[in-house]
C-alpha cells in the first residue's frame, strides 16, 4: 500500500458523511489529488485547524488502490494564509484561482512550478491586498497560470497566414487557435475579438519581467481589460465552461470595497471533481 508525504495548498473540501471530507489537494509533487480524510471534521489532533482553503499544509496518507481516492492520515499546518480570508478582495481572487486550478489541472500530473506560482499568488494575496498595482499583478498571475497549464497564447504572428504584427495594424484573438489572426483571416475566425498593439506587446514582454518590475508595473485600463479577456476567453475555451467565482471577483476588484468579510463566506459544492465550482451565496 504505496504511502504519500508531501506538501500541498488546500484547493477545496467537500462534506462527506458526518465526519469526513472529501479534501482536493495541490501538491508539490503530484499536482492535482483527491482525497478524503477519514474524521477530518471531528480530529484536531490529526487536523489540527489545517483544511482551510488557501493553506500549505504537510501530509501524510497511502493509495488503497490506483483509481481510489488517497486517504490522509494526517495533515499538519505549514502557512494558513490567513490574511486572505479577512479581505474581500483578497478572498474572491484567490477563489477565482483555486477554481482555474480545479477545473483546469488534470489528476496527479505534478506542476512544481505552478505549486511554486501558487505560493507566490497566495503571499501576495495575504500580504499585499492594497497595493496600488493589484489589479495588474492579477492580471500577470492570470497570464502566468495559464502559461503553466499549457495555454500560452501565441501572440507573435497571424497563426491562419503566418502574417507577422508588423504587416498588419489590427489583430484579432482567436481562443480556438489560441493565439492572433490578423484582419484578412478574422472572418474565418468568427469567435476572435480586437487585441490592441499595445496589449500584444505588454503581454509579450510581461513574460520576462523580474519580481522588482512587476511590483511596480502598472496596466493602462485598455491593457488591463484586453489582457482579463484575452486570458478568461482562453480559460473558457480549455475548461468548456464559465467561471462561477469570476463575476463576484470582478465586482470586488473594480468597486470600492468593504472590508470585512461577510458570514457565512462561501460554501462548497457537494460534488467532486476537476470540473466541480466552488459556489458563492
Ligand atoms: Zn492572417
């Protein structure tokens, strides 16, 4: 009976009878799991206040059988992030990510750089919530994720003709083909939509940014929504379907805020898998 330690960030927990949990997992070094914790709802001492969403936690479990759920035996706490739970802004962004990591990663296909990026995301989130640039680093986080699942939009060259940007003042973004058409090839693509010169630059050079420019980068507005949509067409395209925490995180990230958050804050959905949302009151 193969056993699991690892480190892992909790992604989601599901009530399962009246004391387990169903817990999804992001580990180091097996990316996406699903598990269940036998008494999880009742034992401090095995659990001890470590299945919060957002936390870094170590593991212990074993693998009954390879197509069953991994069984934890204990999980202690490492980082709870708590800071991300008290601010809404904060609290709403993290869930739209945990839900792209639910909906988006295939089981036990490990990633360490997008554990690593999750890391990253979740300090930033705990530490920096008022930051002037916030928007902006959200939009980077967006651009890095999905590069890190593998939907790296192609943003060089018309992928229909081959054309190159600089044959073409307009360019379109087509999330089938994952990258530009320019204007000639657009009625082939009658999904694409209008991306600006200078989204197609920031974007391409927002890749090679070090930590130092991206705390200080800021996105002009037209930039900011053309790179939000860019990435969110992308993420529909791949997933098949809408994200149910991106319209409360867009409300929160564009208004004023409050900053407490309301009781009760969000609720789990009962089902299990990489296509289950998370679901808001
Ligand atoms: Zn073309």
């Amino acid at each position: 009976m193969p056993r699991v330690k690892d480190n892992a960030f909790i992604i989601n927990k599901i009530d399962y009878g009246e004391s387990d949990l169903i817990i999804t997992l992001f580990t180091a070094g097996r990316g996406k799991i699903n598990t269940i914790g036998k008494g999880a709802k009742r034992s401090r001492r095995r659990f001890p206040g470590s299945l919060e969403l957002f936390s870094r936690v170590a593991f212990n479990g074993f693998i009954k059988h390879p197509l069953a759920l991994t069984r934890i035996d204990e999980c202690q706490l490492l980082e709870p992030f708590t800071a991300i739970q008290e601010e809404l802004r904060s609290y709403f962004c993290g869930c739209y990510f945990l839900e792209i990591v639910n909906r988006c990663c295939a089981e036990r296909q490990a990633n360490q750089a997008l554990f690593n990026l999750l890391n990253d995301l979740f300090t930033f989130l705990a530490t920096v919530p008022h930051n002037r640039n916030f928007n902006c680093r959200i939009r980077l986080f967006e651009l890095q994720i999905i590069t890190l699942l593998g939907f790296k939009p192609q943003l060089s060259f018309c992928l229909d003709c081959g054309r190159g940007l600089d044959t073409d003042r307009f360019f379109y973004f087509s999330p089938q083909t994952g990258g530009l058409v320019c204007k000639s090839c657009q009625p082939r693509h009658p999904a694409a939509f209008s991306v600006s010169r200078g989204t197609i630059n920031m974007l391409n050079e927002a890749h090679r940014l070090d930590d130092e420019l991206r705390n200080k980068l800021n996105f002009t507005p037209q930039v900011e929504r053309e790179s939000a949509r860019l990435c969110r067409a992308l993420l529909r395209w791949h997933s098949g379907c809408d994200f149910k925490s991106l319209k409360i995180m867009e409300r929160y990230t564009e208004n004023d805020l409050p900053v407490a958050v309301p009781e009760p804050t969000m609720t789990i959905t009962k089902n299990l898998g990489q296509n289950q949302p998370l679901r808001f009151p």
